[in-house]
C-alpha cells in the first residue's frame, strides 16, 4: 500500500498522511454509527465507560471529547482496523504481528470543543521498544479552523520530555520546555477520509475547535507485537489480571500472533507516575494534572 518515499518519509519525519484510505461506503457507516453514538449520549450526565463528557454537554447539546474505545461500542471500527487498507498501512509500517493499544474516537464539539495539551504518547505508555503508532482517520473534514492535530516532525528521535507538573504525571508538556520547538509543528488538516499516522514519540497537540463544525478523528493506537507495554496507559487492560489480560490481548490481535518475547531496545522511558487526580482521559489526565496550556 505505501510507497518506499512514504516509508521513508514516516522513518524521517515520525508522520505521514495518506490520502482516502477507506471507501465512500466504509466512511459513511463510520459517520452512521458515530452520529448514533453521540445522539444516544445526550441523556447521559457524567463521563463514563463510554463517553468522556465536556463542558456545556447535556440533552439540547451533545458536547463530548471522547468516545472511548470505539472498537468495542460498533463492529464497523473493527472491520476498519482489521480489514481495509487501514490494515495495509499497519503492516506496512509495524510489521505483519501487531495488537491494538486502544482506541478513541475524539469527537471536538464545534464552538470551542477542548484542546489536547502537547505531549508524547510515549509518555503515557512506554514499551520495551518504540515501534508504535497511532492511526488518525479523519471521519469529517478537518481544517485549520476545527482544531486539527499538530506535529513536531522529527522529535520521535528525540528526548522524552517531562509530562509532570506539581509532582504529579499531567500528561502534556510544559509549553516554555526548552526542549519542545513549537515554532517547528505542522498541521495536518484532511478531507473525511485522510489517515495521518504519527509515531509514539513525536510531539502533537491541538487547539480548541473554533469552529461550528464538529472536528472528529478516530484514533487507533497500535504496537508491534514484540513491543510490551512497561506499564501501560491508564485503562482497564491493567486491573484485569494475568487470566483476563491474556484472553484480552488476544481479542486486541489486528494481525498476526503475539509475540512472547519482547524486543528490548535502547530507548528513553519515564514513567508516568503517580497519576493526575483523574487520569481517566488524557483531557481529565491534563486537566485534574494541573497542565500548563500551550493554547490559553
Ligand atoms: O484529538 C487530538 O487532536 C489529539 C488526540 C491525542 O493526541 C490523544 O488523545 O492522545
């Protein structure tokens, strides 16, 4: 599916953008079920398994950031995953052994839906080596206006930064960090389906929609199978236990086996402890962590 420049490109750069990665037929079941699923949020009033709520949300204004782990609420965000030339690109990248960290369908409410704060997502879950990548598909047009995501190219060779603040993990980066070259991001702004695809250690972030058009992008965070997590992010996968991790990992498989022997790299860790307050999203990690906003 990828070209060898492409490769290169995302090697170089740490992302990449591939134009109409689904058909017309699998971006409009996606846009189907995803208006389903924020309609059903309305009569919900707290963010849950399901939903992470923002602020101003209720029954007139469904406002979410999140819809959290979407591969589990529809079959369609599996099908994606699992067979299309989604899969192509993961392969292509990662090898032909790989597994689903999670997934997330962040949803940016128009008329200033919430800001993720800079970060690396290596700093919320460092493995025994970096070869993962978080997937972006664009199921709405994303313009510079509705908060697309941005990157620092080249910084997946670089250093991890600190995410903490007041002692805690806050999970972003603080904005004055001598280490963190802003004035070097792009933005990567798409028709409905456009992937970008960047790599666990760049720098991204992105603004508040100002829009009046939702901003939303499913994301799927995917590893090499012989990349095993150190800790993990904050989600359920760490409070199942050794029986129930096991059967889950192998519902997480998008292809291949798992791999029972990790790859051990040299690589740069910091462990992203102890928690915020509420680390239930990474916009409650930022929030309750105390964060210092890049976009105020
Ligand atoms: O929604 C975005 O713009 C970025 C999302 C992200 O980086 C994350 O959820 O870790």
């Amino acid at each position: 599916m990828l070209t060898d420049a492409q490769r290169a490109f995302y090697a170089d750069n740490g992302y990449l953008k591939v134009e109409q990665v689904v058909t017309p037929q699998e971006l409009a079941d996606l846009q189907a079920v995803t208006d389903d699923l924020i309609e059903a949020s309305r009569q919900v009033t707290e963010s849950d398994e399901v939903y992470d709520l923002d602020r101003g949300h209720g029954p007139d204004e469904p406002r979410l950031t999140r819809i959290k782990l979407p591969h589990k609420r529809h079959a369609i965000f599996e099908q994606v995953l699992k067979r299309s030339k989604v899969t192509e690109v993961l392969n292509d990248l990662l090898g032909p052994d790989t597994f689903l960290n999670t997934s997330k369908l962040n949803t940016k409410a128009p008329g200033g839906g919430a800001a993720v704060e800079w970060h690396q997502d290596w700093a919320f879950y460092p493995a025994t080596n970096d070869s993962l990548l978080a997937f972006g598909l664009m199921l709405r047009d994303v313009t510079p206006e509705n908060g697309p995501l941005m990157v620092v190219p080249g910084s997946h060779k670089g250093p991890v930064l600190s995410h903490h603040a007041g002692g805690v993990f806050c999970g972003a980066v603080d904005p004055d960090d001598p280490l963190f070259h802003r004035d070097k991001a792009v933005t990567l702004t798409g028709r409905a389906g456009d992937m970008t695809v960047h790599h666990v250690r760049i720098l991204h972030g992105s603004a508040p929609n100002v829009s009046d058009r939702a901003r939303q992008i499913l994301f799927y965070e995917c590893a090499s199978a012989d990349a095993w997590p150190l800790l993990g992010a904050s989600s359920y996968i760490h409070s199942l236990g050794q029986k129930l991790f096991w059967q889950d990992l192998q519902d997480r498989m998008i292809t291949g086996q798992p791999c029972l022997e990790p790859r051990l790299e040299q690589v740069p860790v910091r462990m992203p402890l102890p928690p915020a307050p509420d680390n239930s999203s990474i916009f409650k990690t930022q929030e309750s962590g105390g964060a210092k906003s890049a976009f105020a």
